[in-house]
C-alpha cells in the first residue's frame, strides 16, 4: 500500500519487529542445545533430542536434548557439589550475584523479549513490556532478600538443592519467580524449562555463566514429563516448585509424598470477573481484554468466568462485542496486536473441543469477524454467553482465549458464585464503591484479589492459590519461606520407636472410679456417643486398664467435619474474641492441673513432675497463641503503582489434626492452639494411645466459651481415621504428627482437594521447646495468604 | 470499527465541515441521572492508555499517511498578546499550503488538496483571517466566551461569539465556566452551553473543558456529557493556558463519553485534543487511541481536531525523513 492508500484506509500496516539477533545466537549453537550442567551445555547421556518449535509458522527453532534419569543424576549432583560453597557465600556475596543477573536481564532485554515471542508465540508487546522487565524485577527484588537474609532471616538456612519445574505460558517470567528466590537465599537449583518453550532458559543459562554465576548453582535440564518426573523422584533435591496443572500437581503431591520434601505447587484456576452495577463500564470492559486475551488466555489466573450484575449485563456484553471487534490477532513479532498463536495444536483442539463442548450445552458463542493468521496455530478471541454454573465450561479451566459469562442478581450471589469452584487463584471485583469491593475481596477463596483491575504482578507481592489452585507463595517476603526453613526445626532428629504396648494385667478389670465416667467423642460442642458405639481400651505402662475411650470411625470423622464446616462464624470472629477464648483455655485448663497431672502420670507413667510441667507449658502454649492471636499481622505491599497490595493472613478453614503419642497433652494443645487462634476450625485425632487425656479436655472446652463446631474431637484408631480426614474433600488442611507412615499417608492422600499439609516426617519435635514447638512457623502453617491489590487514584 | 458512515447517512442538510457532511449534534435535555451515574476508575483509565502504545504501531508509509491526515484535522492555532494582522496571514499561508509541494508529490499526495482543518486565532482577527484563506475551504475558527479563563458576564460571551460568527468564523471554540463544574451545578453549565451554541447559529462549536481546571477525572467525564447534551459539536480538552494540557488519559474518558452519548442518541460528536501536543509521535498516539475507541470515522477533520501551533513543523520533519531517509531540520520547512 502506498502513502496515498494509508491517508484514505487509516490502516495500521506491518510493524514487525525484526529477529535477526535472535536467528544468530540460535546458528551460533547450530540451532542445537543440551542441557546446561554445572556451566557448560552438554548431550543427553543417551544422545536423544526434542525438537521445538515456533507456534506462530509451525516451523522447527531448535534441537533441545531430551533429559533421562541420568542427566537429572548430574545436574542435581552438580547442584548439590556448588551448595555448600553457594551458602557460604552468605547472603551479601550472593546478592551480588543476583544484581548482577538482574543487570544482565536488562542489557539482554529485547533479545529475550524476541525469543521468548518466537518460541512461545505470545505478542512481542507482552514479552517486551511485562515479562521481561517483571524478569529483571524479581532479580532486583531478590538481590536484596539475600543482601538482608544474614540480620532478617537469621534464624533460617536454605533448603538446598531445589527442582523447579515451570510451565510454557511464561517461560522466562516463570524462571524468574522460582529461580530468584531460590539462588538469592542460598539453594542450588536444577530446573526444567516445558519441553515446548526451553530456550529463554537456556539462554539465561549461558548469560547467567557469563555474568560470572559459579558453574552448578543453576543447571537446566530439557526435555519432557519423564524427565520432570526423574527430578521429582531424586533423593538429593530438598525441594520441588511446580507451577502448571493441577493434574500434574497432583501427581507430584503424591509421588514426594512422605519423602520430606517441601513443596511449592502453582497450578490451574477458573477464576472469577466480577462487575457490580456501579463500576466504570468501560474500564471494567477492558479489564476483561487484559483478564482472558493477555497471553491468549494462556494464564493459569486469567478472569475466566465473568459474572454481571444482572442489572447491567446485556449493555456490559453487548459493549464488549463491540470491543472484541476491535482486536487483533497476528504473528507474535507484529507490534500492532494483541493476540499471538497458541503454544500447539493439541491445546488448539482442546480449547475448540471445550467450546464446542460449551455449545452444545446451550452457549451461545460470539466470535468477531476479524482476521487470523492463515498459517500457525491461533484461535480467536471468543466469548460464550448464556452459560450456567451446571455447565462444562464453567468449571473446566480453557487454558485459551474463551470468557464464559453469568449473571449475578447480589453481593452474596456474587460470591456465591464466585466460590463455586474446586479452584482459588485470583479473582478481580469491579465496582466504584469501596465499601462494596473491600467487603467482596476477602469472601473470595482466592489467593490473589484485583481490584479495578487484573492480571497485575509484583515480585514483592506474593503470588498463590487456594484449594485446587495449590500452595506456597512466589514473591516477597511471603515467597522467600518457601526456600528456607528454620534452623530450629531443622535440627529434629528421628523420632525413637514407641515402647511396646504392654501386655495387659491378668486382673481384666480398672480400678473403679466413684461415679463411672464414659470418654465419648466431642463434636459440635457437644459429647456425643461413637457412631459404631465401639471403646477402645487404655492401658498404663504397667499394663493396668486405665479406662475407655470412643472408638471413632469414618462416620464419626464425617459429622465432625460437618460441625466444623457450619462453625464458620469462627473464621471471622474478632481476633480479640479468639484471643480471649484461648486465654480461658489456659485458665480452665489450669484449674483441673491436678486432674491433668494424675491422668498423664498414670498413663504415660512419667513422674508427677514432668506430668506436672506437661500440663504448665500445655497452660503457656494456650497462652502463646492467645498472644498471637490478634498480632500474627499480614502486611501492606508497596507494588510499583498508585496503590496498594494488602496481604492478609487467612485462615485456611477446616483442618484436620493428627496428634501424636509423645507428651499427648502438650502436643495436642501444641498443634489446635496455633490453627484456632488463626480463626481454623480443627478435627483433632488425639494420641491413640493416650487418647483419654483429650478426652479429660472436653470439659475445659465446655467451660471456656469455645463455640460449637470450633474444635472436634474424635478418638480411636490414628491411621483410620488420619485416613479418612486426609481423604476428606471438605477439609481445607492436615497437620500430621507422629509417625513417618502417617506423615507420608497424609500428604499422598491429600490430592483429592490439594489440601495444605504439615507433617513431621517421623522426626521427633521437642514439645517443651518453644524454638521448636511454637511461634511463626506454626502460624503460617494456620494461614493462608490473600494479597488484595488496590489501585486508587481519582 | 473502520467502517465509514457515509456522507448524509444521518440526514443531515446543514454543510459539514471540509464538505463530509453528518448531521449536527441538535442536543438534548439535560438528564441529570444519566450523568451521575457515570463513573470513571482513574488508574483502570491510565492503564489503558500506558498499554495502548504497545499494542498499536504504525510504521513506514503508513505513519506518512497518517501524519498527512493529522496536518488535515490540525486547528493550525495562534492565541497570543502579541499576534498582529500579519502574523496571522501568515499562519493563514501556512494553512494552505502546510507541506513543501515537492514532499507531497514525492509521497504521491500532490492532487489531495491537503491543507489543515481550520486556522484558529482571537476574535480581533477573524476578519483578516477569512479574508487570507479566501477561495479555500478552510474554515476559520474564534476562540471566545472570554477565552480562556471564561469570567466574562454571560451577555458579553453571547455578544462576543455573534460578532466572530459575523466576522465570518464557521466554527467557535467556547470555554465553560469551570465553576460550574467544579460545583456540580450542572443545570448552570447545561443552559451556558445550550445559549452558546444558539448564538453560534450555523457555526460549530467547540467546547472547551479546561480539563486541567477540572482536576478529576470524573468532572471531565460529566462535564463533556452535559456539554454534549446541551449540543456542543465538538468537545476539547483545554485553552493551553492551563497548568495541565491534554492528556491520553482526558482524552480516553472524553472519547468514552462520546461513544455513550452516541449510543444513546444517535449523534456522532467530534473531539479536539489541544495543547502540549507537539510531536508527530503524540500525534500517532491521539489517532491510535481515536481508532482504536471510537473507529476510523472519527479520524476525518469533521470529527477529529487537533489544536496546535508547533506541531505541523514536526509532522513536516517527519515526512521529509521519510522520503529522504535523512533525518530533516526545522529551517528546511516554511515556518507557520
């Protein structure tokens, strides 16, 4: 077209952003790569190759070496050889390091900008103008976690050698998130870059080399799932961070299982958009292009679901029609779209089966009538209207560029629906009254709330999921735990096998007590009678009888969720008022020492002192936590913007608590105390041996104000009904302590709903010890994370 | 988008501008509901416009035709104390001829008759105005209502547009009175406006918002629908004597406006962004996001101004770099 068309037609033209950099850095490796181990690129072992491609032309990039469980031997061997020498660098050496990859980051801008477009097919507008300078941010942000880890994080030391695993939908970004915090602080790490999207990894590698990083602090393995799962397996890594499906986050839950590894896991969503009547219109419009088009909808925490007040849907989504007519769709290096390709085939027919899917259902899609590349591999922008909660669409993550729309009639029913969901990434709330979206923002069950807004991260702003949608956070202080781990609790030795359970006294029956007193089961405030009406035994060291205690089961377990599921109440109590509970916990508690101190004596044999100062720190340990009760603060974030990111300590809702034998009083109150003063409602499983000492406790929790539902009890068999619980899909959490097999039990069995879990591995914890047995680590354990960003401005 | 609303299809009778005739905004009572529920996020709104300029580029042959078109919606603008008969001849001379003839028959534009949408000036010369751009279809254009700060009695601002448009001025740019706005009477800026545009009779007007003035987003938003209401035919951002010119962010809510009121009425109403705006790159910008909001139709001079005075010997150094490929210096052009 010539000057003269362009005055008439007003078109944009072609504005391609030029490759050649690119092009020649890939010829500079003969367009060919294998894995980066302790800081050279080396071949498979087995000399296998995958190829990737770009999505926009479907035309090969590069050969990339296909890792086996071999090479995943020499890239975590090589991590765990550069450690220690990495740890003792100390955290101001280090955080050298990391401002120099930052720099790095920015003078290598736009040739990662334009890679990371060919290989991923997203806009170069994108790669350009967020992934890359948020890339360089999280290096910035981390350097300076490791200049202050030796005075802020003292008390914590590095895990070690970490596995990353990252998806494609932002493959550089993602290395960021993981990487940064994990060498800042001290780790090692083997990472492995999605077999569709490894070459910004790749390059990163061989910068990160150059700008003087010591060889096996960051090695890459390429290749496919097999190889993410030998990473999984391996005894030397501490450490697994995951970030793509839930399917796959599932699997890896199960498979690290028991093994004592820590876990990260950043997975799918379905998050809502939800617009009230009085927001601005046109800002909330455009806020459904930046939620589902950004990144083809490719987004684990795109707004997928929209939801409208009723009142102004039909105008809401006529006006976005209109502005989907407006966008463009082209190849990833034109710097005049906003939509690239999509990353292969296989996710193209998956997203246009869901559609169909959603059709057929009784959708109505609108697709406008603009162009798309003839070649490659893209879809349009499409929205599907008329879609009801009972829908496929409506639950299924797209993973592409496709809204689903409801309507919403209140608030409540804005929620309600909102939360209808097995997963809890993000969530963005539309509206210009502030008292209406600060009241909306923490009723959702997401990790990440907008306000006005979408899609906005921040490397000093914690990043995570609710329920399905996994857990951990990436990203500021929230973020940096997730690599460390206290010195106190590290230093936990195995747990010393129990004495044997001793054989019972020919005399078959206990010494009878006054008035006969029968230890049923405590659920929703009250004492209730087993449901299979079974006791079980409890048997001194000496092998008297010592009494009866309800032999709970699976039933029993089901109605205590159920009580604690109602007693919602508790989650939102004032922390002045759960405070104040815990404290008359202590005090009624110790009213009946003397009662305590003869049941512990008498059944765990110990000296009546050490019954004695059982039932003295049990008293502190409620007091603790009373203390903590209205001060274990979330914060306020200072993101790069007009603004502000709340991050507020949640509680996580109902757990379930597995308690174990040693110092079972103590114990117990060491683990229900911390989750009910963070405003959890708790399933505890007591001792199975001692059981009857919680069962003592039930009338302290009958005088001292707790409310129905708050703290259920349930005695008997441990693995049965730790079993049970952690299978349970209504409980949100498991704390299980006392054995290695229960520890394991647990986290395998939480997949079900991906619930948060914390075990301790069969190490013995020191329950007289506060460093130990108290504090920070078990509150945020109690908690989860909600970071709400505010953007304000009139 | 890009569709164009034919000629006439609105059916209109009064003669447009340039000759591309769509009916005149006839204005409508003054609905105070509609215009407090308008509601505008500011930092949703920034975000827009920050992201914008990634998202749209135009390059090359493209920008040149682009660029020639923003010379032609250029209200090619002198508003000092010193100007004199002669200064404004001379920025009538420019007007008629705003590009050297031989860039344009390089760019292959020689026959559009290209020449800036009108030439704006103080009342004091719209006489001599009319009388230099005589035998062009250049429209003069007075600023007035006692321009800029809008204090003057109301009965001297009706007189004062009455004698620019017997002066021959074809289109009057007014300010509002910023009070009413900033108290919210917007029944007192609704009749301001409503007589405006009655003394204007047959010439377009453009209300000026003195967005700067206004501060809020909000206030502006309000502010251009009421003025629409009561028949401005073009909204404008600003005098220029403000401490804030025109922004991306003005302008997008200006132009969210006009779509609404479009929706809601039928009329199609123009919008000129003035001051501060002096570079072809911000010039791109404005079209991009006019585009990009509004659709091609609002990229014609009927519908798009741009009130500048050093703006048209940036776009000239522009279009000589590229036809040259040399990058140009301001004493190769012809000065305004």
């Amino acid at each position: 077209m010539s000057v003269a068309n362009y005055f008439e037609s007003l078109d944009y033209g072609p504005a391609p952003e030029a490759d050649t950099n690119v092009r020649d850095w890939l010829k500079s490796h003969d367009a060919s790569f294998g894995h980066f181990i302790d800081g050279a690129f080396r071949p498979s072992k087995d000399g296998k190759t995958l190829s990737t491609h770009e999505p926009a032309t479907g035309d090969e990039l590069a050969k990339i070496a296909q890792g086996s469980a071999e090479d995943v031997d020499d890239a975590v061997a090589a991590a765990a050889k550069a450690q220690e020498p990495w740890e003792a660098l100390g955290g101001k050496g280090r955080a050298r390091h990391i401002y120099a990859l930052a720099r790095m980051v920015q003078r290598h801008a736009r040739l990662f900008a334009v890679l990371e477009a060919l290989d991923n097919g997203k806009p170069i507008r994108e790669t350009r103008d967020l992934d890359i300078p948020l890339v360089a941010r999280h290096f910035y942000h981390h350097a300076g976690w490791a200049e202050l880890q030796d005075t802020e994080l003292a008390d914590h030391k590095p895990i070690g050698v970490v596995g990353q695993i990252i998806p494609w939908n932002f493959p550089l970004l993602m290395l960021a998130w993981k990487v940064a915090p994990a060498l800042a602080l001290g780790n090692t790490v083997v990472l492995k870059p999605a077999e569709a999207t490894p070459l910004t990894a790749l390059l990163f590698a061989e910068l990160a080399a150059r700008s003087g990083l010591p060889a096996g602090v960051l090695n890459v393995i390429t290749g496919d799932g097999s190889t993410g799962a030998a990473l999984v397996k391996h005894d030397g890594v501490g450490k697994i961070a995951f970030t793509g499906s839930t399917e796959v986050g599932r699997i890896i839950r199960a498979e690290t299982a028991g093994s004592g590894k820590s876990l990260t896991l950043e997975l799918g969503g379905k998050s809502p958009f939800i617009v009230f009547d009085d927001a601005d219109m046109e800002s909330a419009v455009e806020g459904v292009v930046d939620a589902i088009w950004f990144n083809q909808g490719q987004v684990c925490c795109a707004g997928s679901r929209l939801l409208v007040h009723e009142g102004i849907h039909d105008r809401f989504i006529a006006r976005l029609k209109e502005r989907m007519n407006s966008l463009r769709v082209g190849h990833p290096l034109d710097k005049a779209i906003d939509m690239g390709a999509i990353i292969e085939q296989s996710q193209l027919e998956r997203i246009s089966a869901l559609v169909g899917k959603g059709v057929e259902e009784g959708a109505e899609a609108y697709v406008p009538d603009i162009a798309t590349p003839d070649r490659g591999c893209f879809y349009p922008p499409t929205l599907l209207t008329g879609v009801e909660p009972a829908s496929t669409v409506a639950t299924e993550e797209i993973f592409g560029p496709v809204m689903v729309a409801m309507s919403f009639r209140t608030p409540d029913e804005a929620v309600e629906l909102a939360n209808n969901t097995r997963y809890g990434l993000a969530a963005s709330v539309w509206s210009e009254n502030m008292n209406l979206a600060l009241d909306i923002a923490p009723q959702l069950k997401a990790g990440v709330v907008w306000v006005n807004a979408t899609n906005l991260f921040d490397a000093g702003v914690g990043f995570g999921g609710y329920r399905e949608s996994g857990y951990g956070r990436e990203g500021g202080l929230e973020g940096a735990y997730e690599y460390l781990k206290p010195k106190a609790w590290a230093a936990r030795k195995p747990r010393k096998p129990a004495p044997p359970v001793p054989v019972v006294e020919a005399t078959d029956s206990f010494e009878p007590m006054a008035v006969d007193r029968t230890a049923k089961l405590y659920v929703g405030g009250k004492q209730v009678r087993p449901d299979g009406n079974y006791s079980l035994t409890v048997i001194s060291p000496k092998g008297k009888v010592i009494g009866e205690m309800g032999e709970g089961n699976r039933k029993d377990i089901r109605n205590a969720v159920q009580a604690a599921r109602k007693a919602s109440g508790w989650a939102t109590a004032s922390t002045h008022l759960r405070a104040q509970i815990l404290y008359y916990l202590g005090e009624n508690l110790s009213a009946r020492t003397g009662e305590f101190v003869a049941r512990l004596s008498a059944m765990t044999g110990v000296k009546k002192s050490d019954a004695e100062r059982e039932v003295e720190t049990a008293i502190d340990r409620f007091f603790t936590y009373a203390a903590w009760a209205d001060k274990f603060d979330g914060a306020v974030h200072s993101p790069p913007l007009r603004g502000v990111a709340l991050a507020m300590n949640e509680p996580i809702g109902v757990a379930g608590v597995i308690c174990p034998d040693e110092a079972p009083l103590l114990s117990f109150v060491s683990l229900v105390a911390p989750l009910m003063a963070m405003g959890n409602r708790v399933v505890a499983v007591p001792s199975e041996r001692y059981g009857l000492i919680a069962a003592d406790f039930y009338q302290v929790l009958e005088t001292s104000d707790v409310p129905a539902g708050v703290i259920n009890i349930v005695t008997g068999y441990t693995k049965e009904l730790a079993k049970t619980l952690a299978d349970h899909d209504d409980v949100d959490a498991i704390w299980a302590f006392g054995g290695s097999d229960v520890s394991e039990m647990a986290e395998a069995r939480s997949v079900g709903n991906m619930k948060r879990t914390f075990v301790d591995n069969g190490l013995a914890t020191n329950w007289y010890d506060p460093k130990v047995a108290e504090g920070r680590l078990f509150l945020r354990n109690a908690v989860q994370v909600k970071n709400i960003w505010i953007p304000y401005g009139e | 988008m890009s569709e164009i609303i034919p000629m006439g299809e609105t059916g209109t009778s009064a003669p447009g501008l340039h000759g591309n005739a769509i009916a005149r905004n006839p204005g409508q009572a003054l609905e105070l509901d509609w215009v407090n529920e308008i509601q505008v996020n500011r930092s949703a709104v920034e975000r827009r416009c920050t992201t914008l300029g990634g998202r749209r580029s135009v390059k090359k042959d493209a920008q040149a035709g682009w660029l020639l078109k923003a010379i032609t919606c250029m209200d090619l603008t002198t508003l000092n104390g010193d100007d004199t008969a002669a200064r404004v001849r001379r920025l009538c001379a420019k007007a008629r001829q705003p590009v050297r003839p031989d860039l344009l028959e390089a760019l292959g534009v020689a026959d559009r008759g290209i020449t800036t949408g009108a030439v704006c000036v103080y009342h004091r010369f719209v006489a001599e105005a009319v009388d230099a751009l005589d035998g062009t279809f250049i429209p003069v254009a007075a600023v007035s209502t006692g321009f800029p700060a809008g204090l003057s009695p109301h009965d001297t601002k009706l007189r004062e547009i009455e004698a620019s448009v017997a002066d021959g001025a074809r289109e009057i740019d007014i300010v509002v009175t910023r009070e009413h706005v900033l108290t919210g009477n917007w029944q007192a800026l609704y009749d301001e406006m409503r007589d405006f545009r009655a003394a204007c009779g047959e010439a377009h007007v453009k209300a000026i918002l003195a967005t700067g003035d206004l501060r809020t987003l909000r206030n502006v938003a309000r502010a251009s629908m009421v003025c629409m209401m009561a028949g401005a035919d073009f909204i404008k951002t600003s005098t220029g004597k403000e401490t804030a010119n025109a922004t991306l962010p003005v302008s997008l809510v200006m132009l969210r406006m006009i779509r609404h009121y479009q929706e809601r009425t039928g009329h199609l109403v123009g919008f000129k962004p003035a001051g501060g705006i002096s570079t072809a790159k911000d010039v791109l910008a404005y079209q991009v996001l006019m585009k990009e909001e509004l659709g091609r139709r609002w990229l014609e001079p009927d519908l798009l101004r741009f009130g500048a005075s050093s703006l048209l010997a940036d776009i000239e150094r522009q279009l000589e770099h590229h036809v040259t490929g040399r990058y140009s210096a301001y004493n190769r052009h012809p000065m305004a």
